[in-house]
C-alpha cells in the first residue's frame, strides 16, 4: 500500500503536465488563428483596392490627324473626322467625314460641324490625280487644302449629295490616260466608296473641251453639274467629300473584286450607246458586204512616231483576206458617240501600240484586237492593252515586229542593244529618253508576207464572232 504523501505528489505532477500541455497547445492554435486572421484581413483589404481603384479607358491605336496620342489620364479622341491614306504608290485619299464646305477661290475644304471639330485646327494638303509616283505629271497638279478650322465660308450653294474631288489636268488630252488616271480610276472610287448612291463631281482644271467631250460619259456618274474649282466663284457645301481617286494599276480595277472591266464597259455602252438609236451607227453603211467582218484599222498621225508606213499595203491584205476594212484616225475633236457607235458594230480592231488602242474599250467582248508592237514596246503594250482587253473578254492578238521592219535599224547597228536587247537597255526603268527613241523616232514598215498570216487567223476569229453576235 503507497503511503498518502507519495500518492498526493504523484497527483500534482499530472495536473501540472497536463495544465502544462493546454497552454503549450492553446498558444500555437491561438497563434495560427492570429496569423490566419491577420492574413485574411490583409487579402481582403488588397482586394477592397482591386476593386475600388478606378479602370483607366483603354487608348485609341489610331491618333487623330495631325495630333499626338492622349495622355493617359485624358480622354479618348472622337472619331476621325478628317482622314487621309497616303500608304499607296499611286494615289492618296482624304476622305472629309461631316458638313463640308469648299471656297474655289482658295481651293479649300473647310470641316464646319462645330460638334466635333477639335479647337485647334487639322490642316492637310492633296494633289487628286493617281499617279502621285511621277513627278512630271503632278506638277501639273493644284494642290488643294482640307481644314477643321471653325472659322471657314458661310454655304452660298448646299448640296444634299457628296462629294468626289479630283483633277482632270497632268495627262489629260491623251486617251490612254483619259481613261487609265481619270474615268476607271472614277469609276472604282465611287462604287468602292458611295455605291448606288447620287454624288457631285468637284473638279481641278475641268476645261471647257474636256467636259464637251466627255460629258455623256459624266453625267453617268453624275446627275448634277460639275462644280469646277477654276470657274465656280461660289462656295458650296456637301454632307460629305472624298478628295483623289482609287487606282489599281494600269487600266486594272481593284483585284478579286466583283466589279470588273466588262462592268465598266457595260457603263460605257449606258453612256455611249444609246441603244438603237445611236445617231452615229453604221450598221447599214456597208450592205454589200454584210457577210465580211467589219475591221477598223486604227491610223496614227503623220509625223508623231510609229507610223506603219505600207498601212495602205496593209489594208489590201486584209480585204484580200475577206475583211470590210474601215481606216480611222481619231483625235481629240473626234466624237466619242462617234467612236463607240464604230467600234461597238465592228469584229476586230488593229493598230500599232499607242493611246489610240485604247478604244479597244468600245470593241464587243468577243470581237478581235490586233496589237502590232514596235520594237520596245513589248511591256507597255501587254500591261497597257493587251492585259486588258484579255480580261474584257476580247479575242486579243500581237504582231512583235522583228528587227528589218523597224526604221530604228537606219539609226543604229543591229548589234546595238537599242536593237538586239531593248528590254535589256530599258531595265527596270522606261526613262524619258528611252521612250522618245522608241516611241517618237520609231516608224514600221511591216512584212505583209508574215501580217498577212497574223490577219488569216484574226479573220477567222472575226467570223465566228460575226455569225454568233451579228
């Protein structure tokens, strides 16, 4: 049996280990729950500051025109409202999104929407012809202001259509770049911009002959008078403008689009064509011969280069063959009614690489181009022409001249690589002086033995064309 004293001290030393073991336990979870507490606390008060601090808007990638990006702090810019594209080879674009008045005198575009024009003024300066990558042709070109000041012309003539701007100077006389700079170039900016909508024409150097001849084909594009900027002293306002004109190339319209050049001939024929009524066809001029294929034979001025010289040799040959030859030598003077009711009743076209060619545009898609190609002309004439009409759905032919038929071999040695490597000489670059040589001082006497085989098969497309369209 333990004595009571032993028992009693063995008593207290388990109460003083266990008393011992609470507190040590209590003062980790107590320090745990302090840390946990402290910790949530802390979490929560960061995310209190997630969630109260302010989001800054995001900033515009695009900068205003003529102006810097915001600071962060600030508000985003409006919308752009004058814009310009200058990305382009050939041309640039400025587009004028709101109330638009321009003063002819100053050849000046003023932004009059008071809502968002900024209080300091955007000022940008155009040349509208595309052909921007050629020095010698913009030159020519008045260059014109667009403005958001606030301070601009009261509207003495209000419009309620847009408007398109452009200049009808630096080529313009020449029939290639009539049609290449100034009307496919019209053509592509108002159905890529404001198709099936009414617009005005606003034009730099519209002169009195330009719009004489050209005017059926104007008032296609528009129903409204021309708003000249050399004649007009009035100021004039438009809901909106598109100052320059969308090109894509030589005689090209904007590549995998729907619109094409059989498109725009169909609106040369609505301007031109006048249905059966045409004043100026020919349709029954030649009775006798209904049965031949019709062929113009396009004739170029005496004295300004590449002449066929034996063109009357020329034209025998291909009556000999079985065609009706018409000879035809346009100039600016010349009737485009005239032509087009020509062209537009005849089988096949043939002439010599120049502007004049590019009346292939009235030829029927079907009917026959003959292109006969001096020496060095063989790149213009394929991008020029010979592309073109192709993607026209024209039955398009060449005859490449060979050395003997050029008047060059008078000039230079057969050896010399104005004639033995024209291509070679040229490089990459179709100089001024490289094109007078080939271009101005070249004439071509042709060998009627080879034409003559070129013309067999341009007749026997002829007339299958004939017997299948008339």
């Amino acid at each position: 049996m333990i004595p009571m004293k032993r028992r009693n001290s063995a008593a207290t030393l388990i109460v003083c280990l266990s008393l011992f073991a609470f507190f040590f336990l209590f003062e980790i979870n107590l320090s745990s729950i302090f840390r946990l507490i402290a910790t949530r606390s802390t979490g929560i008060q960061e995310s209190e500051r997630l969630e109260l601090k302010p989001m800054r808007p995001q900033e515009p990638l695009i900068k205003a025109i003529g102006k810097e990006a915001l600071p962060p702090q600030q508000s985003p810019p409006r919308r752009q409202i004058i814009s310009c594209d200058r990305s382009h080879r050939e041309y640039d674009l400025c587009s004028i999104n709101g109330q638009t008045v321009v003063d002819p005198n100053t050849s000046t575009f003023f932004l009059m929407d008071p809502t968002t024009s900024s209080p300091q003024s955007t000022v940008e300066k155009i040349k509208p012809y595309p052909r921007k990558w050629e020095n010698f042709p913009m030159a020519r070109i008045k260059e014109l202001t667009i403005t958001s000041s606030p301070s601009g012309p009261r509207c003495k003539v209000r419009h309620k259509a847009p408007a398109i701007v452009f200049s009808a100077a630096g080529y313009t006389g020449n029939v290639f770049h009539d049609f290449n700079d100034g009307f496919i170039p019209l053509f592509i900016t108002a159905n890529s911009i404001y198709q099936n909508q009414d617009v005005i024409l606003v034009v730099s150097k519209a002169r009195d002959w330009w719009v004489s001849k050209y005017r059926n084909l104007l008032d296609v594009f528009s129903t409204h008078k021309i708003v000249s900027l050399d004649n007009d002293t009035s100021t004039h306002c438009f809901p909106s403008a598109t100052l320059g004109l969308i090109s894509y190339g030589f005689m090209a319209l904007m590549p995998n689009s729907s619109q094409t050049l059989l498109h725009f001939r169909a609106l040369l024929d609505q301007a031109l064509g006048h249905g059966k009524n045409n004043p100026y066809s020919i349709s029954n001029e030649f009775p006798k011969f209904s049965r031949r294929p019709r062929l113009v034979f396009i004739n170029r001025l005496i004295g300004q280069g590449r002449e066929i010289l034996n063109k009357d040799g020329a034209k025998r040959v291909a009556e000999e063959i079985g065609f009706d030859v018409i000879s035809f030598e346009p100039t600016v003077k010349t009737s485009l009614d005239q032509v087009y009711a020509l062209l537009n009743s005849s089988h096949a076209m043939v002439g010599i690489h120049g502007a004049a060619l590019t009346h292939f545009l009235f030829l029927r898609p079907g009917s026959v181009l003959v292109q006969v190609m001096p020496l060095g002309t063989n790149w213009a004439g394929k991008m020029c022409h010979g592309e073109p009409a192709r993607a026209m759905g024209i039955e398009y032919m060449e005859y490449k001249i060979d050395v003997e038929e050029s008047s060059l071999v008078e000039k230079y040695d057969k050896d010399d690589m104005m004639i033995k490597d024209p291509a070679g000489l040229q490089g990459k670059k179709w100089s001024f002086d490289v094109m007078k040589i080939y271009l101005k001082e070249q004439n071509v006497k042709l060998d009627l033995v080879r034409f003559r085989e070129c013309l067999k098969e341009a007749y026997r497309k002829a007339k299958v064309f004939m017997e299948k369209e008339g």
